[in-house]
DNA sequence: TACACGCGTCTCTTGTAAGAGACAATCGCT
DNA sequence: AGCGATTGTCTCTTACAAGAGACGCGTGTA
C-alpha cells in the first residue's frame, strides 16, 4: 500500500486560503478528514492509527469516533479496535442513488454495456474536481482490469477527463489541475497545452480515445454524458486491451457512444 | 407526506441522560441531525425548511450545509436552494458494501430469490436498535408491495423483528422496545409478553411467519443469518399477499431458509 | 524484570464555533 | 405599491468542544 501517507491527501483543494497556523480544528472537519482517509485506505483501521493518519490528537479521535460509531456512521471491525463505514452511510449512498436518475439509469447502462461487450466498462463523474469512477462493471477477460469504484485519478490521465472538462475555459482547467497531475504514473509528463489541446478536439468530435496513459495495456474509451445541452454531467467509457484492433474499437466506440446519447436525454 | 415534523424522530435513543436544557448544540451533532432528517425525507429540502425542522438556527444551519455541500456530503439539489444526500455519501456506502461481505452477498440471494420466486424478497438488519430493510427485491405481482430500502420499522411488527431479537434475554429486549412501538398501525396492541414468546419460538423454529401486522393483506416470511452460531445478523424474508396457500407458503419458506442458511456460513 | 509502546479513559483550560439577531434583497400576495 | 414571509450574509458574545497530557492496563521484547 503505497499510500502510507494519505495524510496529505487532500490538498488539491484547488489553491486557496487554509492554513491558519496549528491551532485548533472543527470536530466536524476531523469528521470529514476520517472519512476520507477511510475511503482513501479503503479497510478498517485503528483509532490510534487514525489519529496519527490525521495528525489529529488521541483524545479528541476517540470521542469523535465514538461519536460517529454510535450514529451509525462508522462501525468497529470484527477483529476489534478498528473502524471502518457504517451501515448508515450506506443507507445514505442507496438514497442518493434513488434520487438521483442519471446515477441510476447510468449503473444500469454501464452494467449492461460490459455484459453485451465483455469488456469492461465504467461511469465516471468529476467530484469535487477530481475524476471519480462512480460505478464500474468487469469485463469477462481472464486479466481483470480492475478500477475499484470510487478511485479518484488526475483528470489529464484519462480520456474521460478530457470529456469531463470539455466546454470549460482555459482558466477553469488549469485551477482544476495541478502540475502533478500532468505527471503520469510511468513519468512521462503531459504538456497542458496538449491537455488544453485534447478538450477541445473531444469536445468537437463527441468523444475521447487515450492509449497506455495510466498503464501501457489498456486504451480508453470514452463517450460524453449531457444534462443539459452543452454541461457534459458524467462520461461512459470501456477500457480495452491496448492492442484491440481499429474495426473492434470502432464497434465499440459506437456503441458506446449510443448508450451514453441515451442517457444524456434525461 | 405523513411526517412533516419528523423533528423528533430521534428520541429513540433508547431512554437515557440528554437534556442538558436548551443550549449550544454540538456541530456534529447538527450534522447527524440533518442527515436523519434528511434520510426520513427522502427528498431535497430546502435550507430554511431544514433549520425549522430540526429546531437549530438558521445562522448555523446555512453554515453547516455549506460546509457539508464542500465536502461533497451533501449537494445542492438542481433547482435551486434544496439539499439532498451528495456523491460522497454515495461513494462511502459503496465502499461499505465491498467491505462487507454479508451485505454484498446477502443482496444477491435476495436478489435471485425475488427473481426465482415472484415475490418480493428483502435482506433486514438492526440499525441502531430498530429494524432496517437493507436491501429489497421487488416481486413481479401487479400491485407492487412496496417498502423502500432503508425504511426503519418497530421490531415488533414484523416477523424479522422476532428473528433479529432471538438469544437476546428479556432485559435486553425490553429496552429495544418502546410502549409506541407495541401499537400497530391499524390500532391493534400487541401484549410484551407475546412479543418476547414469539421471539422464544422464533428462535427455537428457525423461522417465522407473521399475517396481517403492517398491513392486512400482506404476510410475511421470515429467515435468520447467522454471523456467528446463535449470532443472527440479519434477516431475508418475503413478503407475500396474506391468502397465499397453505402449500406454497411451505414451499417458499423451504427456498428462503435454504437461501439464508447458505449466508449464514460467512 | 524492566522498558518501551499502544490502547482506552479522564480531567482541566482556553480558543473558538454555535448561536442570537440585525440587515438587505427577493418573492408572492392583495 | 405595500406588506409579510423567506432567503442568504454578516457581526459579536460566550458556552463549551477540542486538545494537552496524565494515568493504568495489557503486550511484546531485550
């Protein structure tokens, strides 16, 4: 687990104020800040250990922890003095998901994407903005290209990011990447000129196609999702073997890119 | 929409301390307190409406949604100055299903079962001392027996009620049951004790079927899942029209236990 | 046996967040 | 236009939650 130090997680808050020295911290903040590093470590974890995850103080963790632990926020872990979510925030999630008709019909959509192509195939939206897999569906190839839901990745590496974004003026896309995020996972880095370059020809064409961006064996499909004329709301979009033949992708992408048109009415 | 002031929706803490008198209120708990409301709801409510329906103060209220909103735990609702449940929540209680395999299982039987079966199938849990539709599989009749995910219910009128509370001694189940719980919806009292026999039988059965309790036309099968031996975890029932026969009541009892049995392994 | 470490609970202090309330801007109604 | 209700923002006060730190307990290891 290479994210020891999750601690810092947090700062692409996009650039602003903060920092008032080192004093004190809203209980409700820490609240915020454990359920995000739950989500970034994705287990159960020690108060202890959440606490210095944080650097929040011992004593304040617990109380914090019981607290969250007794609404039904959290919940001990089996073993014994590990919290993880609780059955509340599932409770929760559930609702917004039946509140929400692009969420819902999307998953469905997605799901049944992956099952006729048998490839895998996945929902994304920018959250707080990141790009954030919202609802993914395996694929059948014996190597799982797996992207757990929920991952939040720089926009620049994927082809959904380049959709997302689509429509947005220059200075809008630079607050929302930072130099990091223009950095891939094997080095190489990417020119935001290019990035910039990317949006608008996908914003034209109507859909993305990346190669070997966040790995070397994967292609990107990705087909944009509107809720209202011109505001791409989410993106649908497969992940192939990086070797997937022109004719295939082509099907593919039309597909693809039917079923995320259809969504979009909404 | 029966519950306009849910406000006290919450005294269900069992029956303890609280009241300092009418002070400051903690943030947190504010927090906890509009998530509930929310949850209860079921739909985006306006910011004002909100303060008013938890009795806070305004001033803290727009603040606290603005922070929640920021976080991503709460999201504007489209029209205007709603808020409702955000993507967060919906990510975290993703992340809780993965991590829980009884969940994530316990919604596939009920799933196939409803499919199987025709009937609407549900997966139960205690939740914070009440009893909690988790997950719930429509059947495919004409009148739709509808009871959304999430729905709390006095344990008392159901027969997962009954399963959930097996191995607990009188004390316990005492203190999980209020006098208001006890009365049905149509009027109807049920006496403690028979309360407390039927979960004896309950317990030593394996099962338990009720007739006629939240509604009269509806009967209700039940089965327990074991987390542990003794432990019951959960329930996954059916809900079936009350003149179901005497045979295919059997037969659908056989199918469901199988099917709760095989979750109970864990 | 002693020492270092992590856990869970408690107590006391003080920095600050919760709350009261005033304000201007809108909205809807007559 | 005139009135009441609601909405979003701001300021100021003080009650109280966040935090420091001490304590006792169990555990591992030197």
């Amino acid at each position: 687990m290479q994210d020891g130090e999750t601690l810092n997680a947090w700062p692409t808050e996009g650039a602003d104020e903060e920092r008032p020295a080192n004093s004190r911290e809203k209980g409700l903040n820490r609240v915020l800040n454990m359920l995000e590093f739950l989500h970034a470590n994705q287990r159960a974890i020690g108060i202890g250990e959440l606490a210095k995850g944080l650097n929040a103080p011992r004593s304040t963790t617990y109380t914090l922890v019981r607290e969250l632990v007794e609404a039904g926020l959290l919940e001990m872990a089996g073993d014994g003095n590990r919290v993880y979510f609780g059955k509340k925030l599932y409770l929760y999630g559930m609702a917004y998901m039946r509140g929400n008709d692009l969420l819902r019909r999307g998953r469905q959509e997605v799901d049944t994407l992956s099952r006729e192509t048998g490839e895998t195939s996945e929902l994304c939206m920018l959250q707080s903005g990141r790009y954030t897999i919202v609802h993914s569906s395996p694929g059948n190839r014996p190597f799982r290209i797996s992207s757990a839901t929920g991952l939040q990745i720089p926009l620049p590496w994927t082809a959904s990011g380049r959709l997302l974004l689509a429509g947005l003026d220059r200075g809008r896309i630079e607050a929302m990447v930072t130099q990091d995020d223009l950095v891939l996972p094997d080095g190489r880095k990417i020119a935001l000129d290019d990035f910039i370059d990317d949006i608008g020809k996908a914003r034209v064409t109507g859909y993305c196609v990346t190669s070997g961006l966040v790995d070397a064996y994967t292609k990107c499909l990705a087909a944009p999702v509107f809720s209202a004329p011109g505001k791409v709301e989410a993106t649908m979009c497969l992940v192939v073997p990086i070797d997937t033949s022109e004719d295939r992708t082509g099907e593919l992408l039309t597909v693809l890119r039917e079923r995320a048109a259809r969504l979009s009415i909404s």
